[in-house]
C-alpha cells in the first residue's frame, strides 16, 4: 500500500491527471472515502486531463454518468444511495463493466457482491487542510497502474 498527501485541490487535480495518463480499457477503480473527500473532484481533474470540456457533476442521483473522452468509455458510479447491493443488477448497471471500458466506482460497499472488483482503489481522507491518499492495487493490472500512477505523479509533482 502507497498513501501521499494532497495538500490542496491542486495536488488532488494533479493526481487526477496523474491517473488520466495511467488508464487503459478494462480498468475498474474504486474512489473511497466520506461525503465530501474528494472523489468527484479526483474525477472531474481525471477527466478533464482526457480532454472533457464539458460539466462533471456527481452521479449520486443519476447512478451512472457516462463519459466517451481519447475514444475511452468511461462510466463514473455513485452507489450512495442504494439501500441494498441487489439495487445494482436491478438498475441493469452490471453491462457497463466490459473490456472495453473504464468504472470509476464511488461507495463500492453498497453494491458488495455484485460490482467486480477493484483493480486500483483510492482511498480519500481528510488530513489537515488537505487531504490523504491512500492506494491498494488488485491483481496484475492494477499493480501496473499503481506504478504507473506513482510514477507520474511524481514527475508532476518534483
């Protein structure tokens, strides 16, 4: 496991666009962390480094956003507001996650057992002013990732 800190929100948009370089079709991540750490502001500067111009809201309400940025799909999730993991085969959300697509997952627990694993997870806290990072990587090609990530963030960030 790797943990950095982001001191501010552009350290936290440096290391969306960190991720952006890193990312390939077939990647599923989870964005962890409480209401208000982070995540949606992790994926909007992930997206935006892709080339998005357009608004990136919070899929809280919509479930799903669907994003098709560099010729990836790429689907960002909220499942805050399940009141049961089943919720998730019931919304269909299931066929979403292919090979050729990119899931950025927000709260993976409220669809345990159904969502696919993680290959990357980003685990946000506050620290301070700022916030912390923490990283687990799953299986080969989310240590991949994770090397890659660490890597680019810290040519970004020297």
């Amino acid at each position: 496991m790797s943990e950095i800190d982001l001191p501010d929100l552009a350290a936290s948009q440096s290391l969306g666009k960190a991720l952006a370089a890193c990312l390939h079709p077939g990647l599923v991540i989870y964005l962890q962390g409480d209401l208000g750490a982070g995540k949606t502001t992790l994926a909007r500067a992930l997206l935006y480094a892709l080339g998005h111009t357009g608004p990136v809201k919070s899929p809280s309400y919509a479930l799903v956003e669907v994003y098709v940025v560099s010729r990836l799909y790429l689907y960002h999730f909220d499942f805050y507001r399940f009141m049961s993991p089943e919720e998730f085969l019931d919304a269909g959300l299931d066929e979403y996650f292919r090979e050729d697509s990119i899931c950025l997952v927000e709260w993976p627990d409220k669809a345990f057992g159904y969502v696919p694993p993680a290959d990357l997870i980003l685990s946000l806290h506050a620290s301070g002013a700022g916030r912390r990072c923490v990283f687990a990587a799953n299986g080969e090609e989310g240590r991949k990732c994770l090397t890659n990530l660490l890597a680019a963030w810290r040519a970004a960030t020297s």
